[in-house]
C-alpha cells in the first residue's frame, strides 16, 4: 500500500510536468512521453492497491468464516477499496488511450 501512494505521488507528478500548459519539460513530443509514463506508473499504482487491498480482503472474509477464531466478527469496508483500485487502472488506460490518439 506504501508503494501505491509513492508510486501515485509520482505519477501525479509526471502528469503535472507533461501537461501542454507547463513551461517545463520540453517540447510537445517530449510532454507526450512523459504523460505516457504518468499513465503506466496510474496503472503500476491502481495494480499495488489493488493487490494490497485484496488481500486483506481475503484475509478477512477468511478469519470471518472460520468457526475457531472467537473475536468479534464483522465485514468493515474494505471491499469496496479494491473498486478504487480497478478504477484507477482503467482511468490510467483512459488517460494513456488519449493521450495515443491523434490530435484532430
């Protein structure tokens, strides 16, 4: 999870440093490149949150169903945060999509 919010700060960054309205980074086709790799390292971050996330999902629903754990038993949220993690990788696909596509 660690991981997911380094690898989103800098992800974030790329995508702050290639944008067309910015004075730093280069010319266009250097931006282009730039957002592309802002796009892969969303997905690289959507994948280790989503991963991280299902886990402990796993880990949960598992202590859940087992008659031999005695604590308290109860489903929290985290099965809606493997969502964002999906989310997050189809908009990186999105964003990595137009960014592809010509300019018309």
């Amino acid at each position: 999870m660690i991981a997911a919010v380094c690898l989103g700060f800098f992800a974030s960054i790329f995508a702050l440093i290639g944008m067309k309205c910015t004075k730093i980074g280069g010319p266009d086709q250097t931006k282009a490149r730039i957002v592309c790799l802002s796009g892969i390292t969303f997905m690289c971050t959507g994948l280790c949150s989503l991963s991280a996330c299902s886990l402990y999902a796993h880990r949960i629903t598992s202590e859940f169903f087992d008659p031999m754990f005695v604590a308290q038993k109860y489903l929290s949220s985290v099965f809606f945060l493997p969502t964002f993690g999906r989310l997050k990788v189809s908009g990186a696909m999105l964003l990595m999509k137009c960014c592809a596509s010509p300019q018309v």
